[in-house]
C-alpha cells in the first residue's frame, strides 16, 4: 500500500452452528478496508496441523474478489516443514465472470458479454438444448431485482432424460459481514 | 460500515464493523438442485429394499449434467458452496456448462473446479470427509 509492503493477520473463529463459523482467510481480507488502494502480493495460510492445509472453497472464491488470478497462495504447516505453493488461478478455476464488476454495472457488463458467447447446444452435451432452454424458463422466478439485478437459474438433466430446475432465492441479511467485536 | 468505541480503564479502543448487505442468506440455484440429486438417491436405497416405494414420484436417476445461467444466457460455474456441496457429497462427477471469460462453453466436472494443491499435499479439500473423529 503506497508502496509498503505490510502484513496482515487473521485466524478462524468457529462457533456452535459451523454454517456461521469465519475462516482465517476473509478474517484477514476484512481487515484491508482499513487501508487505500490495497495489493495483495501474496496470501500464506498455515496451520498448526502436521500437514498444510488450503484454503477452502469459499475463501478461494472470495479471494479472487480481492486479488488477481495469478496471486501465489503459500500454504505451509505449523513448523513449515513442509510447504506447497498454488495460484488463485490453480485453485479456483472457472471464476465468476462479473466477479469484478459492481452492482450498477453488471448488466451494462453482462449484456455486452452475452452478445459475445457461443451457443449452448446439444453438440456441448446430449439433451443441453432442452435443459438450457427450460432453465432460461424459470429465469424471472428470481424475483427481488432490487436487492441484486442479476437473475440466476439452474438446471440439472438426469440419465433418465429428467430435467430439474429451480432459481436462485434471494435474501437480504447480513450474515455474509463480520463484526470484529 | 458501523464503529463502535469501546472504553475500558479510560482506553479507548476503536472498532469497525463491516456489515456487507451481499444477501448472505441466499440460496444459490445450484445448490438447491443438490436436495432433488440426493432424493432421488435415497429413494433408489429405499426402492432396494422395499416393495413399497416412491420411486415413481421421483425416479432413480443420476444427474449427468447441470448448468447455472443468468438472464442473458451466460452460463456460469456454480458458486463455491455448491462446488463444495457437489464435491462433498458424491456428485464429483456431474458435468458443468460453464461459458469461460472469452465466451467460449465447455464442460467440466464438478470436482475439477475444486482442485488439489499439486505436490507435497497430503489432503484434499474432500478428503476432510475421510477423517474419523479420535
């Protein structure tokens, strides 16, 4: 930042409920808020475990929020005896496409994006035209446009030829913040 | 973004919280398809071992393929919950439609898009299923 180079710590906090348990990882990332125009350069997780550990899914995810695909993830345990390297890139492949893009511009973004891509078509898999088509269907069903406009539908095609769709659903809370009292 | 300032022995201490309104509560598409993969798979268990089954309602089938599109038709990976919720719970396997950052669709199944670390990497993120509790 500024061209310091500083270091940032956060550790996990779990509690009854692990659904609402916080990984060391965004424990850390919170904390760059504090600072202007943030570069992440390197992100190092350890653990007092005798093996290395990743970060797990989410975190991956919500690092490349915050930092490029090529940023390097040192994943070491406790008496970094034994340490692996791995990009974002490397451990989270395919990221979300709007990723980067804020909430008033995402359908600017997705609009000029969608223009662009290749057809989904039975060539892509026996059946996708129908089940690409079918899920497009329940699109408005993800109603509460004004908590987020972009809409998302999924659909699943089963070895019997069934399709099962649904949407997403919505919901305004803050769960996805963190309180550092 | 709140701050709450917390005096204690006349030192005061000065916090921020982060309240993100990034609907956090949201139930993704992807994962909610999850719920109709296992009951279709319990319900091939049952139909097994019972005469009496269900199964018609809901006919035993694996999932092959799934994708996730927004309203313009672009498909996406499913979130990283559902990545997991795929990975975690035997469905590794399904194929995902996924459009990548040039607008090109391929597939890829859904353990693939929660990698190992290469090298000295003892545990996957999966494997953490295969621990027995001490």
């Amino acid at each position: 930042m500024g061209g310091e180079t500083i270091l940032i710590h956060g550790t996990n906090g779990e509690q009854g409920y692990i659904g609402g348990a916080i990984c060391a990882e965004r424990a850390a990332l919170l904390q760059l808020g504090h600072h202007k125009d943030p570069k992440i350069k390197k992100v190092i997780v350890t653990t007092d475990s005798e093996s290395p550990i990743a970060p797990g899914v989410l975190c991956r995810e919500y690092l490349l929020s915050h930092a490029s695909p090529d940023t390097v993830v040192v994943m070491a345990n406790g008496e970094s005896t034994r340490v692996s390297r791995a990009t974002l890139q490397e451990l989270y492949p395919c990221q979300y496409i709007y990723r980067y893009q804020r909430r008033k511009d995402v359908l600017c973004y997705a609009t000029d994006f969608a223009s662009n891509t290749s057809p989904v078509t039975n060539d892509v898999y026996p059946g996708a035209e129908e089940l690409f088509r079918r899920t497009l269907a329940v699109i408005p069903f993800d109603g509460h446009t004004s908590l987020h406009p972009l809409q998302l539908a999924a659909g699943v095609l089963y070895s019997n030829g069934d399709v099962e769709v649904t949407w997403m659903l919505k919901a305004l809370g803050n769960s996805g913040g963190v309180c550092c009292v | 973004m709140l701050c709450l300032i917390i005096c204690i022995e006349n030192v005061s201490c000065f916090f921020f919280a982060f309240l993100l309104i990034e609907y956090g509560n949201t139930l993704d598409p992807v994962s909610q398809l999850v719920v109709g993969m296992e009951r279709r798979r319990v319900q091939a268990m049952q139909s097994e071992h019972s005469e009496q089954s269900d199964s018609q309602a809901f006919p035993p089938a694996l999932p092959k393929v799934l994708l996730m599109l927004d309203q313009f038709g672009v498909c996406h990976a499913p979130y990283a919950q559902a990545r997991s919720i795929l990975t975690e719970h035997s469905y590794g396997h399904v194929l995902c439609v996924v459009h990548d950052t040039f607008g090109q669709v391929s597939l890829h199944t859904a353990s693939s898009l929660v990698p190992a670390p290469s090298g000295d990497f003892p545990l996957t993120h999966a494997d953490f299923l295969k621990i027995e509790e001490d």
